[in-house]
C-alpha cells in the first residue's frame, strides 16, 4: 500500500514540476516583449532633480548665501558645547 501511495506521490510531482515548467517558458514571450528601449532607460537612470550640493560653492549673487556661508564656516571650528541657543535654533 505505501508503495503505491509512493509512486503516486511522486507521480503528482512530476506533474507539478511539468506544469511549473510549462507555465514558466509560456510566460517568457511576454517578458521579453515589456523589455524597455534603450531611450526609456537612459532617460530612467538620469536624475530627476539636483540636490544640494555639500562643496563650497556659493551664490554670489544671493547675501544672505554669503552670510550663511560665514556664519557656518565660523561654526567649524568651534566645538558642539560653545554654541548658544541662538545659533543652534539658526543651524536648525
């Protein structure tokens, strides 16, 4: 009796398996029909917009830039525990 439930068993694998098999290669058509051109990648791989940029680089045209500027380059070179209130909620 187990020797029948066995070879049944393994039966209905086999089957599984042919019909994973089958539904795999029947999708693949369909894979590589909603393949993007080379136009639509590039165009999803360039940035959307700029971000910030954390060099030096400053707006000369623009005070309150500069001001900015010096006010931060002046907080460079003091440590975290000399800063008021005030210049904290600024950084903020």
């Amino acid at each position: 009796m187990q020797r029948q439930y066995r070879k049944l068993r393994l039966f209905a694998l086999g089957q599984m398996l042919a019909i994973a098999a089958l539904a795999g290669v029947m999708a693949e058509p369909t894979r590589a029909q909603n393949q993007p051109s080379e136009q639509e990648i590039i165009k999803a791989l360039t940035p959307k917009a700029k971000t910030r940029s954390i060099g030096t680089t400053r707006s000369i045209s623009n005070p309150r830039a500069a001001e900015d500027g010096r006010f931060i380059d002046g907080l460079r070179t003091r440590s975290t525990r000399s800063l008021t209130i005030v210049e904290r909620e600024k950084v903020a």
